[in-house]
C-alpha cells in the first residue's frame, strides 16, 4: 500500500469535519509559508487556526531553545 492509499483510507474514515482540517492543512503545505500576527490567528476559526498551530509546534519540535529570565532573583529582593 503506497502512502497515498493509507492516507486516503485514513482520511476516509473520519467524521467530514476532520476530513476537512485534513484538506485545510494539506493545501497549507502546498502555499508559501506566510507568517501570520497572533492578530490574524485569532480572526480565524477554531479548527484552522488549531491546524496552522499544531502544524508550527510538529515543525519546532527536534528544534533547540535556549531559555533565559528576564530579571533575576536579585531584582525582586533589592529593597528600596
């Protein structure tokens, strides 16, 4: 079975809303990437914005963050 056919019976036993989101991130994939305000992604539905966010975290996932604070400890004890 080619992955094609997986995917096609896959996809074909979810309920239509699903198969839906499916559609929608599979025609993502085929547009360029357009990086979109947190603005924009709040004006979409639920279900695209929910699959545009998922797909981003999939992406960043084998990718290293370096973390770091803001203020220290330090800046908090200090008294005036």
């Amino acid at each position: 079975m080619t992955t094609l056919e997986k995917i096609l019976d896959t996809v074909s036993h979810l309920e239509p809303d699903k198969q839906a989101a499916v559609l929608n991130f599979a025609e993502q994939l085929q547009t360029p990437t357009k990086h979109s305000s947190a603005r924009e992604l709040m004006k979409l539905p639920f279900e695209e914005r929910d699959a545009i966010i998922r797909a981003q975290l999939e992406l960043s996932a084998n990718e290293g963050f370096e973390t770091f604070e803001a203020y220290s400890e330090e800046d908090f004890d200090a008294t005036p």
